[in-house]
C-alpha cells in the first residue's frame, strides 16, 4: 500500500486556541479508517483542513504519488483532486429520482453548456445501475428521493459521491440516526467501497466502529493520541483517561 494523504505537523488555531495541535495522520489508498475522539477532539476541523475549507497555520498536506500540496487549494480544487465529503445530513435533490440523482453526480464535464446538453449514454445507465446496487437502492432507482428512508436518503449521497469517483472519502457519521439493520448495511457499503478506494469514517458510535472491523485512529486535542485496531486503542490507558473524563 501506498501513502494517499499525508497530514505532517499541522496547527490550526481559533482565536489562540489550537484545535488541531501538530497533527500528523496518514491514510493510504483502498484503507478503511475510522477516527474517534471526544467532543471537541478535532475531528471535524481534520475533515474540514483536509478538504480546504479551514486553512490550517502551519504544517503539510500532501496528496497523491506526486505529493501535491493540498493547502491554499480551493475546496472545489480539492474536490477534483479526488477528495470526496459526506456530511452528517444528508443532501439529495428531493425532487428528482435516484436514478436522476445519481446520473447528475456522474463525473463528467460540468461547464454549463455541456451539462445543459448532457444525454446519457447507455454506458452512464450502466454505471447508474452498477451504483445503485453497491448502495442497495437498484429496487428504488426510479423512486422520488424526498419519499426515501433517512438510511436511503445516506446511502443515495455515498453513491453521488461514489460516482465522482474519488480516491478518498470523508464520511462524518454515517451511523447517526438510523435503525440497527441500517446500520448494518451502511457498513457493508463502506467496507466494500474501501476496497478500491480510502475511505475515512468519523463515528461516535463504538458498536459501528467495532463492525468497520479497521484501523482506528484515536484524536485527543488536536493531536492523535493512540492508533490501531480498536481493541488495542480501547486498552490503551491514555484513551480509557480520555473517555472517562480524567
Ligand atoms: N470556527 C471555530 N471557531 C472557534 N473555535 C472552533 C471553531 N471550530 C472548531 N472550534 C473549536 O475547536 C475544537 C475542535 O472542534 P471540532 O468540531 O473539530 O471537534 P470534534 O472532534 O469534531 O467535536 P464533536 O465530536 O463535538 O463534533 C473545539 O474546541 C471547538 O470548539
């Protein structure tokens, strides 16, 4: 495996106070990674550094085999770049069908003219199909999007940006607000996307963390505090420290 996103000694702070304190993390291609962490740890500041929508004050952000330095690019750079968000809400387009929702995400050329004149090809329903069932929706492809479960509605954005095709998914939790059997399936669906891409994962939940069955990386004031699978992190006394609030 090769080293996707190298994070070195960054610094981020809000009005003197360091919310990311020399942080160094790295993730390397097809990895499945879930990070934790107390509130207020920096987990979200991390995604938000990584995808440049927070600059951080000092340290390096690479990107790729050719290292290309992902801090002062713009978020929608970085986007391009191979880098994919999903946030904690979901954010379909209610009104149109999966099968629109996801032919719209497809990457492609998004110059207005030619989004104006896009007709899909037969290879673009393909891909539309093959999308819709690694997010287990091919039974609802023609369905309003509005009418989806909350579980659904999650599922159809992973596929939007499956479809952009990156090489590293952000995922902030995905586990929230859904039923056990959702959960279940969301699980599956990031396992088996972290087969051919990153795929980082910010949970709170300990039980969905467990079912990742991956690497975890523990944040604790802007720093990481310990890493590996999650029975060695969960015996780590510096963690056990940190959770219990000592
Ligand atoms: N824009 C901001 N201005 C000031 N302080 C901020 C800002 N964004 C984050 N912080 C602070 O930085 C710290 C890290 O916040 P962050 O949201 O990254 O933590 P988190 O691990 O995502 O927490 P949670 O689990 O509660 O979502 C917190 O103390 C937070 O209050």
């Amino acid at each position: 495996m090769t080293t996707l996103l190298e994070v070195s000694g960054v610094t981020v702070s809000f009005d003197g106070f360091r919310a990311i304190n020399n942080l160094s993390f790295r993730i390397s291609d097809a990895e499945l990674r879930a990070v934790i962490g107390p509130n207020g740890a920096g987990k979200t500041t991390f995604m938000d550094i990584v995808t440049g929508k927070t600059r951080p004050d000092a340290g390096h952000i690479l990107w790729g085999d050719k290292g290309l330095s992902l801090i002062g690019m713009s978020e929608a750079r970085i986007a391009q770049a191979g880098i994919g968000r999903k946030f904690q809400k979901p954010t379909v387009f209610e009104e149109q069908t999966v099968q629109e929702n996801l032919m719209m995400a497809l990457r492609k050329d998004r110059r207005p003219l030619a989004v104006l004149f896009f007709k899909p090809s037969r290879s673009d329903f393909t891909r539309v199909d093959d999308l819709a069932e690694q997010i287990g929706l091919q039974e609802a492809l023609l369905r309003v999007s509005g009418e989806l479960s909350h579980g659904q509605k999650q599922w159809l954005e992973i596929g939007m940006l499956l479809a952009q095709e990156p090489q590293l998914l952000l995922v902030d939790e995905p586990a929230a607000g859904m039923t056990p059997a959702e959960r279940e399936k969301t699980t599956a669906i990031l396992v088996e996307a972290a087969k051919t891409r990153a795929v980082v994962v910010v949970e709170h939940d300990m039980e969905f963390v467990r079912r990742l069955n991956c690497k975890v990386t523990v944040l604790h004031e802007g720093s990481v505090l310990a890493e590996g699978s999650l029975d060695h992190v969960t015996k780590n006394q510096d963690v056990i420290d940190v959770y219990l609030g000592r």
